[in-house]
C-alpha cells in the first residue's frame, strides 16, 4: 500500500520542524542586528555634541580667545596625561578614586535598600524613621567630613562612609516610594496565594520597583562620584580628587581639565554599564 501524499511522513515532519528553527534563529539574527545597529546608530548621535564641543575648545585656544592659563588648548590636556602615565601615576589615581566610588556605591546602596524596604513596607517604621532620615538627607555633604575625621580617622575608611551616605539616600528614596505606591490589589491577591513576609517582598513588591529601583542606582552611582571629591579632600594622596586640588594648588589647569574629563567619561562609563544591567533586570522582572 502506498503512502497517502496528503498526510506528512516523520521524514517531512522532522525536515519542516528543522526549517521552523531555522527561520526562528535567521529571525532572531536579523533582530539582534537592526538592534545592534540601532544602538550603534544612538552611540554615534550622542558623540556628536563632545565632538562640536572639543572643536569649539581647540578653535578659542587656538585663536588666542583664552589664555593658556585660563583654558588650556586639548593638546596641552593631552600632554599633562601623558606625562602622568609615564610617571606611572594616571593609572593609579583612576585606580583608587574607582575602587573608593565602587565600594562606597555598593555599601551604600545595600544600606538604602533595607531601609527603603524597612520604611516602605513598615507603618510604624516609616512614621518614627521618615522625618529623622529626611533631615539627613538635608546635611550638604561637606558637613560629614569633619564628623568622619574625628570618628574614624585619617583613611580609607572615612572616605568610603563619606560615599556611601551620597549613595544611600537615593536608593532609600526611590524604594521607599516605590513600594509605598506598590498595586494593594497585587499584594492582596500574593497574599491569597500565601505568599507573606520575605517571600512576598522577593517575589512580588520588589520585581514591582525594579524600573524605579534602578533610576535610584543610577542617582547614587552620580551621587558617589560627586561625594568622591568631597571624599578625596580628607587628606587624601592619590586618587582624582587629590589630583584637582593638587593641580589646583599648583596651578596646573591642564590638570585639572584632565581630572575633571576622566570624572566625566568613568562616570559616564560606569552609568551605562549600570544600564546594561537595568535592561536585562526589566526584561527577566518587571
């Protein structure tokens, strides 16, 4: 008896499932391409501004607009960290001023997120604790230095206290307000589910603030780079704080344009790796 062509063999089956997998993965590589050009596309746009501002820098240094000592040509710039790399010293101050911002932002944050977690989810916490943590968030950041230098001392210590506090309020901030504007009819319907306590705060509330738990990483990322200066001037030797009041004491603005450049562009790099990590984050929780 002769097959029915009408009905597909196991050979036609398993040669139409394999050309399916084939079309899904030339479909999933033709979208991570248009995304990677998209993205390449934005990159590209965003150093357009940098461009038309170093053109604009080199042109009034150029033309005698500025004196050297009131803004230094980009070549100078180029040449004092050139300079610094030979004496082996770049590298290092880059080196410490990350590895302080690094560890304070991580202290930092970890500390913001059990107090916005404890507040945000806690009656009573959050009517004893808000007002007093709202008047801290007040103290400008210079006022903690003195504290710290009596409390702990001349070190690195100090200096990673001082960064953690930039970076905790943030976080403290968004969570808090995030999981107080948390959906009660989600939380409920957990809660029937007998979800409770930790589980219900893993499994439902957080994933719930993912979006404004980030943008509050983000702000204490920024936040720690702007409390490193203040960080660095706690008698500090190295690192790029050290390295702009140095510059400035000795009058060395080269220096300074280079300090305040790298803070830029490490900020800058730092930020979009936290972004990368946002992306995946909302796309696997919120």
């Amino acid at each position: 008896m002769s097959a029915d062509p009408a009905i597909p063999t196991s050979k036609q089956g398993a040669e139409a499932g394999g050309s399916a997998v084939a079309r899904a993965r030339a479909l999933r590589t033709a979208s991570r391409s248009r995304t990677a050009r998209r993205r390449g596309g934005i990159v590209l746009l965003g150093l357009i501004v940098p461009a038309l501002i170093l053109l604009a820098w080199h042109l009034s240094t150029a033309s005698g607009f500025f004196r050297p000592s009131q803004l230094p040509s980009p070549a100078s710039v180029l040449a004092a960290a050139v300079d610094l790399i030979e004496r082996g010293q770049l590298a290092t101050h880059v080196l410490i001023s990350t590895q302080r911002v690094v560890l304070g932002f991580l202290i930092g944050s970890a500390l913001g997120v059990l107090a916005g977690a404890l507040l945000g989810l806690s009656r009573i916490a959050d009517v004893l604790l808000t007002p007093t943590v709202g008047a801290l968030r007040a103290v400008p950041s210079l006022a903690w230095v003195p504290l710290l230098v009596l409390w702990i001392g001349i070190n690195e210590d100090s200096k990673v206290t001082l960064i953690s506090i930039g970076a905790f309020f943030p976080v403290f901030t968004t969570l808090y307000l995030g999981l107080r504007h948390v959906d009660r009819n989600l939380v409920e319907a957990a809660r029937a589910f007998g979800l409770g306590g930790i589980r219900l705060l893993t499994t439902v509330q957080l994933p719930a603030v993912v979006p404004a738990l980030f943008s509050g990483l983000r702000l204490a990322l920024a936040q720690s780079w702007l409390f490193l200066v203040a960080a660095e001037l706690i008698a500090s030797s190295m690192g790029l704080g050290f390295l702009l009041t140095d510059s400035q004491q000795n009058g060395r603005v080269d220096r300074i344009i280079l300090a305040i450049i790298l803070l830029a562009v490490i900020g800058k790099t730092t930020d979009a790796l936290l972004g990368i990590a946002e992306r995946r984050a909302v796309r696997r929780w919120a």
